[in-house]
C-alpha cells in the first residue's frame, strides 16, 4: 500500500493538471457469465437474474475506478451506452437491462462518488433528450439532467464522466445555441490572434469539452480498451473525436476489460507514464540501426507481411482443416 501511494505521488507530480484516462467497458455480460460459471443451469449463455448482473457490474465498475484513482488519477471518462444499442439489441434488451442505468444516479452509486472524492458528469444526455419525451430514453436524460442540477460540484474533486450515447458532432452542432455568447466571442478572439496550431488546437478543445462535458478537463492522455474477439472497437466517441493524436496511448486487453487487475492497470500507467516516448524528434533514424539489426527487422517485417492473419483487428478465426470450418 505504501508502494501505492507512491506511485500515486509520482504520477500526481507528472501530471500537474491531472492524470485523465478513458477506460471503455466492453463485455459486462461476458463478464457476468463467466463470473457465474456453474450457477446458471443448462443455458450457460442465459442472464435470468438482470438485478444481479447490474450489481455484479457495478462492483466490478467500482473496483476500477477505485484503482484508478488510487493510483493518483485525476479524471476518468467511462462510456457506457452508444446511441446505436438502442437500435441494433432491440426492444428486448432495452426493456431487460436500460434502466438499470437509472442506478447511476441512485445508491450506491451516489454513496460511491463521496467515497472516492468525485463529482459525476454525464455527456451524451442531450441526445436522450432530443428523443420524444415518452420514450424512455429521453425519461432517463431529464433524470439524468435534473440530478447534476442539484448536485454540489467543487473544482477540487476528481471527476468521473459517464457517456451515454453521445453523437459528438450533435454536442458540437449544439454549443452554437448552448455555450455563452462571451465565450464564443473570447474563442472566436483567440483563434484569429494565434498562428500556432499547438495553441489553436488546445483553445478549440478546452472550448468544446466544456460544452460536451459541462467541465473542464485536460486532453486525455489514454485510452484502455478491449480486443476479446480480436477487433480493435473505439468505444469511447466524444473524447475519442477531440484526440488528435499527439502523446495519447492506447492499450487494449485480451479480454473484457471489468478482469483488468490492480496490477495490470499499475503497468499500464507506469508504461504510459515513464516507458519510452513514441514520438520520434530526428528526421531520420541515423546511428540508431546496426546492419545486423537492419536485416533481423528486414526479415521480421517480410514473415509477417507474407501472412495476412498478423494483421491487427481481424475477429477470431476457426482454425481450418482441409478446407472446413
């Protein structure tokens, strides 16, 4: 624990304006499932209990963001629900598992937020409440809506950021009626004075994540993610649309993210954080290849472009066997 703390410290000193991930939660129901192995009958694939599968959810939720902060993180973006699930899952799985995402707003989610220091915020909502009112989509976003109304924010906290089905690019078409006049007219001031992109591109961002996330908070500096099935899904939409590369990390696991250990997140923001910068400064790579070097990646880069399957992102394959599956 000690060892803890210290870590915390040296990442707090390293990021003066706080230490912000994205940790995107994909496979909750893998997770539930597999969690359960030898509890759920013949039909191993089925979810009869949906209360149970929530708090397991949320157990796990709450283990991870815990780690992150314990290890000095400062804000964390979490998306949960894209808009396009209330689409392509169905009436079935909106009516079985949506409103269980009314306890974000409810103990002991609440309860949880005191306990680890955090204000909630909640971007996306303003697509919920563009739907007609008697969905109940757009019934959650008003709910949603009227919590961080009565909320008691501080500047001090750590934030914690839930997505919930956001169209970036609505948010963006939207702060031209949202944002104040003021601000508009100091971005707008600041632009045409700068020309130095590596000014321009922060204004533009501080300016478009406060409209998006009702807050300020620092360009991400990671991404963790999952790549169980062999693909390399980008669930994070809004701040994933406010990246343009520069020091942003990303890191996928083999499997659905609610598994990743204490230990295993302490690596990650240990690589991140003091591993090798990736951003090459030289113009070329002179003194930095041997000959023998040089050919051992020649030869490399020619067996894993001679077989198409080291491509990354391809979904799992059945392994063949004399031309069947």
């Amino acid at each position: 624990m000690q060892d803890d703390r210290q870590f915390a410290d040296q990442i707090r000193a390293h990021y003066p304006d706080g230490l912000t991930g994205i940790i995107a939660v994909g496979g909750t129901r893998t997770t539930f499932i597999l969690d359960q192995i030898g509890d759920t009958g013949n039909d191993t694939g089925a979810i009869r209990d949906v209360a149970a599968y929530a708090r397991h959810s949320a157990t796990r939720y709450f283990d991870l963001i815990r780690a992150f902060f314990d290890f000095g993180g400062q804000n964390l973006i979490l998306p949960l629900l894209s808009f396009q699930s209330f689409y392509e899952r169905g009436e079935e799985y909106t009516k079985r598992f949506f409103g269980y995402m009314r306890w974000l707003t409810d103990e002991p989610f609440v309860d949880f937020y005191r306990a680890v220091d955090a204000d909630p915020y909640f971007d996306g909502i303003d697509t919920l409440l563009h739907l007609p009112p008697e969905q109940p989509a757009h019934q959650m976003g008003r709910m949603i809506a009227d919590f961080t109304q009565s909320w008691d924010y501080q500047p001090h906290r750590r934030k914690l950021i839930w997505e919930m089905a956001p169209i970036p690019l609505f948010s963006f078409w939207k702060a031209q009626f949202t944002m104040p006049a003021e601000a508009q007219a100091e971005l707008a001031e600041a632009i045409n004075r700068s020309t130095d992109l590596r000014e321009i591109y922060p204004l533009l961002y501080r300016y478009y994540a406060r409209a998006a996330y009702g807050t300020e908070i620092p360009i991400p500096h990671f991404y963790l993610g999952s790549n169980r099935n062999g693909t390399l899904k980008l669930r994070a939409m809004m701040p994933i649309s406010m990246v343009t590369g520069g020091n942003f990390r990303m890191f996928f696991t083999p499997y659905p993210t609610l598994f990743t250990t204490r230990e295993t997140l302490k690596l990650i923001l240990e690589d991140l954080t003091f591993g090798k910068p990736l951003r090459a400064l030289k113009a070329d790579y002179s003194g930095q290849y041997t000959s023998e070097l040089l050919e051992s990646e020649k030869k490399r880069v020619d067996e894993l472009r001679a077989d198409p399957f080291s491509t990354s992102g391809l979904t799992r394959h059945v392994a063949q066997d004399d031309g069947e599956a």
